[in-house]
C-alpha cells in the first residue's frame, strides 16, 4: 500500500505527567502495520478473536487498504498505543459497501450515504485505557469530520459473548429503552444474534458504546453476530448536529 502524501500530525496532548501523545494519520504502509499490529494484540492475544485474517502478527482485512487510519502513539516510545480506521463515503460509494454493510441491511440509510464516514477497529492498548487516548482519538474524529464536511459517523460496536450472551442481552433492552434510533433510521442484521437467554441484571456497558451514546449516537436496532470475533455487534450512528456543544466544542479545541 502506498500513500503519496505526509500528513501532519493532527493534535498532541498530555495524558499525564511525562505521558505525551502525538495523534496523525498513518501516511506510509509501515505506520498502518503498526495499527494492525496493535490491533492484533487486543483483538487476538487478547480477545482472543478466532477471524482468519491475521497474517505475520497483524490483523487485516479486505478494507483496510481503502480506509486511512488514525494513530496514537506514545511519543516515549514511538509505539501505538490507540488506533481508529476511517472510510470515507466517497471511498464507500467506489468499492460499492462499507464494512457495515456486510453485517447490516442499511437500506433506510441510503439518503445519508453521501455524508456518513465509517469508523472501525478501535482499539486501545491495555496499558493506556485511562481515558485521555480515546479522548484524543475522538477529538481527531471530529476534526475530521469538520474538514470534510460529513454529517454522521457509522459503526459496528462489539459487545463480547465469553459470558454466553448474558451482557450482550442487558445492553440490547437498554439499547431498545434508551438509544433505539427512530424507525427510518433503523437497519437490520444479516446473521442475527439470537435474543434469548439469561439477561444480566446490570449491563456492563464498553468503553465505546458508553460514549457513543453519551453524545448522542443512536443503537441501529438489533444485533448482528460476529462469530470470528464472539461478539454482537451493534450498529451505531452519530449525527455531529446531535451531538452536545459542549462536547464538540471541546473536541473541536483540543491541541
């Protein structure tokens, strides 16, 4: 993969005292191998992910070459400690489908294609999941965003099943009272995850999910199951104009 343009670095922060982060755009092939890299330790050292399409301790797959992906990295170390990929609508139109089409019927959503960017394989390194490295990310989102003018963020969120379902069951009811999107927003999945069994009495709610929703993203209805990675995945959508000032305005200002 060859990437014939330097991107600067978007943002950097400090996490906390002596932690300094730089935040960019993989401009080169080695810089994406070291988010597949990290991606591979989460998803599949630690996750345990059963998905074929690791190769040589990376994770990638068939969408990775059209997405540009968002790099954290510890600048103590140069190491990636949080990533996020990006595909654009633009890119989505050419190769015919974003990711989330292959585990969602978005029909209703056809109207909005134009401007809705897919986010995708998130992930944080266990070492670093205070908070301030997904802070960064999602400021780097929105400025993105912003620079594009695209008005709704997509994505698959994944709810683990180690536990058999039980918590994946407790955020779809929460999901349904709380954060279901309105009826012509709502997809539908291709390989259901069946809504049956032991219910947890209180959801553990993941990291991005939690907030997703917290800025206002909608559930897009039922789950889709993800048997390589034992999750259920939840469609979620993100209006910016949903979104809560404060929020954007913080994102907006981080440097």
């Amino acid at each position: 993969m060859q990437l014939d343009r330097q991107k600067q670095p978007l943002s950097r922060t400090a996490d906390a005292p002596g932690q300094h982060f730089e935040l960019r755009l993989a401009a080169s092939s080695e810089e994406i191998e070291d988010a597949q890299r990290l991606r591979y330790q989460v998803f599949f050292e630690e996750l345990g992910s059963r998905a074929t399409s690791r190769k040589a301790l990376l994770d990638v797959d068939e969408y990775d070459a059209d997405c540009e992906h968002l790099i954290v990295r510890d600048l103590a170390t140069m190491q990636a400690v949080g990533g996020y990929r990006i595909m654009r609508p633009e890119t989505a139109a050419r190769r015919g489908a974003y990711y989330s089409d292959s585990e969602f019927d978005l029909s209703r959503l056809l109207h909005l294609r134009s401007q809705m960017a897919e986010v995708g394989r998130a992930c944080i390194h266990p070492d670093y999941r205070t908070g301030g490295v997904i802070m960064l990310l999602w400021s780097g989102l929105a400025k993105f965003m912003a620079e594009n003018r695209y008005k709704h963020v997509i994505g698959c969120a994944s709810v683990s099943l180690a536990d058999g379902g039980a918590n994946a069951l407790a955020i779809h009811a929460k999901a349904v009272n709380e954060w279901l999107a309105p009826a012509e927003y709502r997809v539908f999945p291709r390989h259901p995850y069946p809504l049956k069994g032991q219910v947890s009495a209180l959801p553990q709610i993941p990291p991005l999910i939690k907030g997703y929703t917290r800025l206002g993203a909608w559930i897009g209805g039922d789950p889709a199951w993800d048997p390589d990675f034992n999750t259920a995945d939840f469609f979620t959508m993100l209006s910016l104009d949903r979104m809560p000032q404060k929020y954007l305005k913080h994102f907006m200002s981080e440097n």
